[in-house]
C-alpha cells in the first residue's frame, strides 16, 4: 500500500536528487519524487521513520507533520516552480491567486491568512522576493539584458521590475552586478526573519 512522505525544504531538483540518494540507501521504496513529496511503496508504519528524520534533518529537510504546514510549503512550490518553470507570456499572463486556490484546492483568501500568519509576510510579498532571487541569478549569468530579465520574469516593464529590485536588494541591477559576491540566498531561506 502506498503512503506519501511530506518533506520540507524541498526547493530545487538537486534536493530531489539528495532526499532519492538518502531514501534509497535506507531502502525505501520510491513510486514518485517532486518537491516536497515522496510517495513510497511502503506505508509509513514499514518505514523506519526515525532513521529517515534524522537522515532528512542532516541534509537540511523535514518531515511536515502539520497539515498547516503542509498547505504553506505547497504554496512556496507552486511559486517556485512557476517562477522556474514558466515562460514569459504564462507569467504575465498568470492570475496567481487563481493559480493557487486550483492547484491547492483552497480559498485563496484562507490560504493568503494562513501564508501571512505563518510566515509573517504576504504571499504576494513572496512572490516578489522569489522573482527578485531569480532576477538577481539571470544578472549573475550575465547572459540576459534587465530588459529581457523583466520580460521574461513576466514584468510589465523594465522600470516595474527595478523599482522591486530596488526596494529589496537597497541597490541597482547595475550596482549588484558589479558587487554580486555572495548576495543570493537559498531559495528555502527566502521569507519571514531569514
């Protein structure tokens, strides 16, 4: 009987790759593995959860046992995965409140409380600060223009995109290419106090 494992943390493909490489020596049975899920062939009363935890909480991980805290890490992977994943025309085109409440299957407006009583920012502040995060990668490249970053970040406009660049990195796209250094942060470590 299969059983889904919920996992925090889970942001990239690389953690994909890191939670299957982990499972696996524990001998655990994988069906399916995407961000934040990991559905087993077990159930979880087969499973030695306890080495799992600690092997999870090793490389940064952990279970969610919460169903609150479930719901807020599946709104973090459809951010990320749409910020990623989409292309231009689908970013600007998207309603991500819509987008949320279909792909959830909850209220926006109790998802939107919930996100904000959690982690103590917006959703939508959120959205932003992972677009700034992306932003700032696409710069590092150097292989885009601003102005392709902000269209293909779905950004009406250049200006639009350095007005949010500016107010959460304090600087210019200019000033941040030329003084990048170690200015990105983790993906999981993009929220409320981090």
């Amino acid at each position: 009987m299969a059983d889904t494992l919920y996992i925090k943390n889970m942001v990239c493909p690389r953690c994909i790759t890191v939670v299957k490489e982990e499972l696996e020596k524990l001998e655990v049975k994988i069906i399916s593995i995407e961000l934040g899920e990991v559905i087993t062939e077990q159930p979880k009363t087969e499973l030695p959860l306890e080495q799992i935890s600690e092997v999870l909480n090793k490389n940064g991980f952990e279970f969610i046992h919460d169903a609150r805290v479930k719901i807020i890490e599946n709104i973090k992977k459809e951010i990320i995965s749409v910020i990623y994943e989409y292309d231009s025309e689908d970013l600007e085109n998207l309603n991500f409140s819509n987008h949320l409440s279909q792909n959830i299957r909850k209220d926006y407006t109790y998802l939107s409380s919930l996100f904000s009583k959690t982690e103590g920012i917006t959703i939508e502040h959120y959205i932003i600060m992972q677009k700034i995060e992306r932003a700032k990668e696409l710069l590092k490249y150097g292989e885009l223009t601003f102005s392709e970053i902000a269209y293909k970040l779905g950004y009406s406009s250049v200006q639009h995109l350095s007005r949010q660049f500016k107010q959460v990195t304090g600087m210019t796209s200019s000033q941040f290419k030329s003084d990048f250094g170690n200015l990105r942060k983790p993906i999981n470590e993009i929220g409320a106090g981090k």
